[in-house]
C-alpha cells in the first residue's frame, strides 16, 4: 500500500464552504491528525483514527504524520482556512527538511478558503485592491519583525488583514499593533473585526481606526485594515479597484 | 419575488474547487453574468440565463446585475477564484456607488479558491508566511504605484503573490517588474510561474530570479516571489513559518 500525506484546509468553518475535493480526501483518509477543534471537524468513522493534538506542537504533528504515511497510511493533515496560510503546509515541510529519511512520501497540498477571504466576502470587498496578510503572532518571529512589516504596509497603502491578533499569552501587543497604525494611517481608516466567521457565533463589527480598542480582537478573530481609499456603502465595506 | 445578486467565486478551474455554497447559488440563480470564459463555467439548464460579457466591461455588468435583481432576478455574478480579490465584488460596490436607487438590493459576497492560494497549494507552501497580493495591471492605477508597492513589499521582505502580470496590451511592464525586483531581492530569490493552475493546462515552474523572464508570465499566469527564507525541498518550494 503506499501511503501519502494530504494537507487539506477545512475552510473557516462553515461545511458549504469546505471543498469537495478536501471533502473526498477526509472520505479515504485512514488517518486525520491536526489541532484538537479542527479534528472535531472531521466526522468519525469505522476505518478513520483521528489524531488530534494540542496547539504550538505542529512539527511533532508533522512528522507524526510523514511517518505513518512512510509505512502505508493515507494522513490528512487538517488546517482550520488554507493549509498554506499561516497553518500546517510549511509545519509538515520543515519537519520533511528534518527527516531526509522520509522523502519519498508522496505530499499534497489542498486549498481551503481562508479566514481573510472568509472575513471579507461577509464585510463586503475589503481587500478588493492591493493588500497584505501579516502573522502578528511572535511566537516564532520577534515581534519588531511585525512592527517593521506594519509600517512598511502601510506606506505602501496596502489592505491588510491580521491573523492571530490576539492570545492569552500575548494579551498587550495588538493594543500596540494600533498604536502604530495610529502613526501611520488617517483616524478615519476603516477596520473590520471579524469573529468565528461562517460559524453560528460570527460577529462582524467594522469602526474607524480612532475608535477601534484591543478588546476588539480576540483568538478567534481576523482583522482586516482597509487602506486610504476604504469606504462604507449602505451595510458593505469596500476598496474601489483603482486604489 | 425578491431579487438578489450574489458574487460567486468559481476558484482557479477544477470543479472540485468549487465551494457547495457556490454551487447550490448557481442552482438557485435566475441569471449569470461574467466574463465569457467564466461564464463558460456554469452549466445551461432551463430557467437560467446566461449573459456572458466581454473583459473591461467590470461596471456595465455590475449595473446590468443589480438592475435584473431590483426587478425580482436572482442573480449569480461569477468570478473566476476569488470575488474579492481583483475581481467582480469590489465593482459591483462601485457600481452600486453611482445608483442610489439599488441601495435596497440585498448583496450577498461567497468566496472563492483564490487563483494565489491554488498556485501556492500546487507549489508547495510559498506563501506560507507574511505575503503580499499586487495586481499588476496599470489599467486602474498608475504603474508608478505598482512599482512602490512592489519596492515596500520587498523591503518589507513579504512573500508576494501578482496577479495579471502580463497581458497583450502591456507586454513589457513585466520586465520592468523583474527589473525592480532583482535590484531589491538576491538573484537567488525563487520565483514560481504557475499556469493555468488546476485546469488541466496546469504547469509550474520555480526558478532563480537570476534566471526569470518576462516571457515566462502571460495572462493565465499568477506569479508566486518567495521571500528571503524561501527555499527548496525535493519537489516543493515553501517559505519557513518563523521569517
């Protein structure tokens, strides 16, 4: 039997929004493995062990994964959004990097819709023109790498949406995230915090940038920046295409 | 009846990238509009009609949508990936913009594999951290702008994604392009030009910056620029989670 590794995205939550070929690829998959509220995503079934492991040990899961693969296994390794998003698909590449012994494992990479584009089809068009995607998490990069990266997006009057904001361990560095944005964009820049989105609990709240607070973001929320051409019309956010 | 008009992502080409939420929309939908080849995507069946329009008409059949749908239609605007990212949302909100008396058309966004993420996907993980999204085109915005952004990103060390690189009617820009990068960037960045991505015209080729050419984009191109840590490993190219 030959096994393979096939990192899927499970999309933002929302089953309609999860792809039929990463819906097929669950469907002959022996084994799941990925964060513990992904794995409960995936629907229990005779012939499927699911491997769900805690968060911050993606390269242990990695390589759990390649390994049951190298003796035969078809692994799905799930990704809440798009694998290759800030997620598990570079994980399993750099513990492939540490495991020359496990190269021949056969590894696909299957797209999902990720929580920005999620977020900003339910707002509107936010990130409609020019835009970036920034990591705020410094958990494996020092945070003056963020800082650096904000100021620069926002001289290049790029949209920008945030992942990971905002975590129990990291409860003060959005409240600085807008201190900078403060700096460098106009009070009236518009940012919209989106939570759980697609879930039952989404809540979508979007304010000018003077009025937007830390305790606006938590775990479970993107943040998308609109840049100086953002503009509100009736209940939409938008960026004009010509910005 | 109630009309509405709903922006619909196709995603890069594959069937099997199309959302359920999407294709229970077309389902649903009284018309289609869209540009001819993505029109060409959608299925005929009775009770549907298609209305297929030429490339650079973006406001006309937005306006055209939103008229149909204050008359009762319910109409599926189709986008090729993402509506979101250069493509039909942001210009149906312009469009509503200018006619006020569309307001009350309720306007649902549904997203979409975007064109960057399936190629990333097929590529490996190179936009598998802090990333950029530019539209090459100068057909809404200066070049110079272009070129800014495309300096920033590079400063910013941003992985980045480009979208319409090259085009019949601005056979050069993408040289100029090539140009600016290769004074911000070491010749060893990796490039990826991923074609036709998902369709079966699909071909992706990684190459040195020293080695790329204006010729290896055209229009079906979405170019993939790794930043500094990008590299490597058998088959695949990914970007490190910690740069």
């Amino acid at each position: 039997m030959t096994g393979a590794v096939i990192i899927a995205g499970l999309g933002p939550g929302d089953a309609a929004k999860v792809t039929p070929e990463v819906a097929a690829a669950l469907d002959q998959a022996t084994d799941v493995v990925g964060y513990i509220p992904y794995v409960a995503r995936v629907a229990p079934r005779p012939g499927l062990t699911l491997h769900p492991s805690d968060n911050r040990v993606e390269l242990d899961r990695a390589t759990h994964a390649l390994e049951m693969a190298a003796k035969g296994a078809r692994v799905v390794v799930v990704s809440s959004g798009d694998p290759g998003v800030f997620a598990m698909a570079s994980a399993v590449f750099e513990a492939l990097e540490a495991r020359p012994d496990l190269a021949h494992v056969p590894i696909t990479v299957l797209p999902g819709i990720t929580a920005m584009l999620a977020a900003a089809a339910a707002a509107g068009a936010p990130l409609g023109h020019d835009f970036c995607a920034i990591n705020l998490s410094d958990n494996l990069k020092p945070f003056a790498l963020v800082e650096r990266r904000l100021r620069l997006a926002a001289e290049a009057d790029f949209a920008m949406a945030f992942y990971n904001p905002r975590s129990k361990s990291r409860p003060h560095q959005f409240a600085r995230v807008l201190e900078i944005l403060r700096e460098c964009c106009d009070p009236a820049r518009l940012i919209t915090f989106a939570r759980a989105v697609s879930t039952p609990e989404q809540h979508l709240r979007t304010v000018a940038l003077a009025e937007a607070t830390e305790d606006m973001a938590d775990m479970r929320t993107v943040v998308l920046v609109g840049n100086s051409a953002t503009r509100r019309i009736g209940p939409y956010v938008y960026t004009p295409r010509s910005a």
